[in-house]
C-alpha cells in the first residue's frame, strides 16, 4: 500500500470517528437539556399540587395567576396566600414529589411574617443515602407575605446519574478513538521498522552476493586446473568452498524471498501439473546433495494433477525433504504420501528425525524460530525455510500442520483442495 493512500485512509478514519464523537457529545448535550427541562416540569406540577391542597379547607380560592415561580435552575417559590403549618408542608411535598417521581433531595423554607424573613424549614432525603441537615441561604422576595421555596441542592448529579447511558457511550467512543490513534500510531511504527529492515537485508544480501559470485566463479576455474586435480587434499578443499558458498548462496536467496514476500505478496504463475513427476524430479535433486538418504512416495495414483506454481512448489517440496533428511540422526528415511479423501489431497512428509518436542511444534512455522535440539548447533540456517513454506500454502489457500510420530520423526501434511 502506498504511503499516501494509507495517510488518507488514516485521515477519514479520523475525521469519521471525531464528528460521530462530536454529534454524540452535541446529542448528550441536548439529552442534558431535555432532561433539566423533564425535572422543572415534574417540580413545578407537583408544586402547583401542593399549593392546590394548601388551600383545601380554608377560606381563599387558588388564584388564576400561577402561585409557581422558577427563580433558578434548583430554586423556586410557591406563593400561597394564606397562613400554613410546616408539618404539613412537608408531608405534602413529600408526597406530590414521590408521585411526580421526584427522587432527589430537596429541602425548603418558608417566610415569616413576624421576623420578616425566610425560615429554614428542612433537608428531605428521597435518595437511600443519610440525611445531612445543613443551612442554605433563602432570599426573601417583595410583594409576597405566606409563600415557601424549595431548593434541590444536587440537581446537576441527579441529572447526570439518568443520563448514564449518554456518558457511558461518549466514554467508550472516545476510548474507540484513543485505541485508533494508538493503534495508527503502532502501524506506523510497524511500517517504518519493516521499511528499515528491509532496505537493510536488501543491502546486506547484495554486499554478500557480490563477492560470493566472485568466490564461486574463481572456485569452479580453480577446480578445473590440473594441479588441483592431482592434489586429492586440495580437490577435496576447493570442493568444500564450492559447497559451501552455494550453500551460502541459497541462504541469502531464502532471505532475498522472504523480505521480498513482507513487501508485497509474491505473484503465483499457477498452472495444472501432475504431481508425481514434479515430486520425483525433486527427490533426484536432494539425492545428489544427500546420497545416503532414502526418500520414496507411497501413492495408489501417479496420475493426480493439482493447480499450483510450479517454482514455488518445487521449493516447498525440496525445503520439506531438505529439512527432513537434515535433522535426523541416523540413515534418513522419508516417505511422502498422496492420498485423496473427501475431496482434499493429502500430501504427508514423514520423517526418522529427532522430531520437534511438543511444546514447540507449534512455532516450527514462525519467522526466524528454530526449534531448540541436539542438531541446531550441526545445521546451518536462518529458521526461514518453514516460514517460506507455510507462505506458499497460504497463497494457494492450503492447509499445513506439523505433528509428532508415535516413534521418531515429524509427519507434516499439507490439505490441498482437490477436483477430479
């Protein structure tokens, strides 16, 4: 992916994530008011209630003029023209708020004529917490001579407490957007790591190819020369330099592939084959490089054809029985099966090496792993060669486990989809 179709996905992601975080946090808003306007409702009905039945039974009439007046956000009066006991204030308050389900605290006073100024009545607790008596400053209003006031002192907390469900959702929206960040954050991060660590193996296996060629080259001339022909010890010396370095030579082709294969996925040239031939051509190659192993295919068919590319499959098979014939400690032995059951192929590699213990099996696959064993200081490697194979099966779409025989050796079994 390019850097700057990433950036603007980076971007509307962002942009999309910050206005549905915008509009929730506008919606709460709203949500807020509606519900600050829900509970003057709600306070000012059951006041109109109570002044109702304050006048019950004496000699005045409500007024036509609403008794009801909203000072604040938390404060109102009720005037009531005619002399009341505080006893049945609050019983009448108590219940006109219980019925409106009115359920935080509130507490009221009421104006005395005698001392001209208002009294501290009571704190009422509706909520199941302990009831706190405190003093709360009432002012005295002109023009009104038997009215009370009322003041819900945690009106901002119950308001908030019934809108749980809004602030739980603009929390978790505004975790979803610090997760993205970070999480765009790490990707960069990633991305620059594997850019250096590819420009880095890019250059490395190019410094070490160059020369390489150069040893192979003059190794092969030297080979070739009378002298060294005669000589069995130096015959036997420039052989090893020539193994050696094409030893060496693939192991930097396995690198070459693999940073490759992180950069962009490798193109398959798929094509129809017959199985059994490509198998066989691969087993003469590992004979030349391991005369002494024994590799034979057990298969009631030498006619199965399966859709594959053929380079990368041959190098899956060779790395297979290369790896096979390599960890073992005796005479090698491998037997590759083709069987088909339920329309899958299955192709097993099973081997006499030492195996892999169970509690790394697992990790055999992974990049750069090699299993902890009596051989890994013996063999040369880079822990890539399973890794490569475990990338073809994934692009052909194909299955690919690894398990330990009852007696010695792996069996690793490859699930190829199969059509007749």
């Amino acid at each position: 992916m390019k850097l700057n179709k990433l950036n603007s996905i980076i971007i509307l992601g962002l942009i999309a994530i910050i206005s549905i975080l915008v509009a929730q946090l506008l919606w709460t808003k709203e949500a807020f008011t509606l519900e600050q306007k829900k509970l003057n409702q709600k306070a000012h009905i059951a006041l109109l209630e109570v002044a109702k039945k304050l006048y019950e039974g004496t000699n005045h009439e409500l007024p036509a003029q609403n008794p009801v007046q909203k000072i604040a956000n938390d404060y109102y009066i009720v005037n009531i023209d005619n002399d009341f006991e505080p006893d049945i204030l609050e019983f009448y308050l108590k219940n006109e708020f219980k019925k409106m389900n009115i359920t935080t605290d509130f507490e009221y006073a009421m104006y005395n004529c005698q001392s001209d100024e208002m009294v501290y009545g009571n704190y009422i607790s509706l909520s199941e917490k302990t009831k706190v008596k405190q003093s709360v400053y009432f002012p005295k209003h002109k023009n009104l001579v038997y009215y009370f006031a009322i003041r819900f002192p945690n009106e901002t907390t119950y308001l908030f407490s019934s809108m749980r469900f809004w602030f739980i959702l603009s929390i978790a929206l505004i975790l979803i957007l610090l997760i993205y960040v970070y999480s765009i954050f790490t990707l960069l991060q990633h991305k620059k790591y594997s850019e250096l660590q590819r420009d880095f193996i890019n250059n490395m296996t190019h410094e070490f190819k160059t020369p390489l060629s150069s040893i192979l080259i003059a190794s092969k001339y030297l080979i070739e020369q009378k002298p060294i022909k005669d000589d069995k010890k130096l015959y036997t010396y420039t052989d090893i330099i020539i193994n050696q370095s094409h030893k060496l030579n693939g192991h930097i082709e396995k690198i070459l592939n693999v940073a490759k294969s992180d950069y962009a996925p490798l193109e398959l040239q798929k094509e129809t084959i017959i199985l059994v031939p490509i198998i066989e051509e691969i087993i003469q190659n590992i004979l030349l490089k391991y005369p002494e192993a024994n590799v034979k295919i057990e298969t009631v068919s030498k006619e199965y054809k399966i859709e594959t590319d053929v380079f990368h499959f041959s190098n899956l098979v060779y790395n297979l029985l290369d790896n096979a014939v390599k960890y073992c400690s005796e005479k090698s032995r491998v037997v590759i099966g083709i069987a088909v059951e339920n329309s899958v192929l299955k192709l097993t590699f099973k081997d006499n090496g030492i195996g892999v213990s169970p509690k790394n099996i697992s990790f055999i696959f992974d990049k750069f792993y090699r299993a902890p064993n009596e051989k890994s200081n013996e063999v040369n490697g880079f822990g890539l060669g399973l890794y490569y194979v475990k990338e073809i099966c994934n692009l052909h779409n194909w299955k690919i486990k690894a398990e330990n025989n009852s007696e010695k050796g792996i069996t690793i079994t490859l699930s190829i989809p199969y059509k007749k």
